[in-house]
C-alpha cells in the first residue's frame, strides 16, 4: 500500500499527538531512541525518537525522572494513549534521568 500525502500528513499528526501526550505524562523526561538511537518513527524530514508502530498498537520508550514510581509512570502512558491508540501500548523505561542537585 503507498501511502498518500494526506495519509501521511495524518499519519504525522497521529504520531505528534501520541508523542505529545506520552511526554505531557508526570514523570516523563523525554522520548528514548534506545541505546543505539534505533527506536524511532520515521516520517518525511525527521523522525520522532522513542516512538514505533507496529500491526499490534505502538511501542514509547522513555527516559523517567530521577524518583519517579516506575510503574505508575508507564501506567499513566498507557492511560494516556490508549484513546490515541488502535492497538496495545508498550512502555518501555530506558534510561533514569540525573538528580537535581537539590535530590543528591
């Protein structure tokens, strides 16, 4: 199937609305490419690191802030893109963000 220039345009702004909301999570300190930058979706011009689709639903992978309930982060990903979503949302925590200072 090729996809057309609105199927694309609407295929971006679903994958922007997604990483937005994933991002607008209480935890959250940024989208996580992985260890060698390989999760991403591509879209024309650039790509939306920490973001995959797949026949099933969607994979995030994050970077938490220092502290943060892990579980309860993912939770609250899942939550928030499960109206966004077709399918299943993995979530996957790659990295724990540095302390603040004031957190040392």
């Amino acid at each position: 199937m090729t996809a057309t220039a609105t199927g694309t345009d609407d295929f971006a702004a679903r994958a922007d609305a997604i990483a937005a909301a994933a991002l607008a999570v209480p935890g959250v300190k940024c989208l996580h490419g992985g260890m060698l930058d390989e999760i991403a979706t591509v879209l024309p011009g650039r790509r939306i690191k920490g973001l995959r689709f797949d026949d099933c639903g969607c994979a995030v992978h994050v970077a938490v802030a220092w502290g943060a309930d892990m579980p309860l982060v993912a939770a609250a990903i899942k939550a928030a893109l499960a109206p966004l979503t077709d399918g299943a949302v993995s979530v996957t925590v790659e990295d724990v963000a540095e302390p603040r200072d004031e957190d040392r």
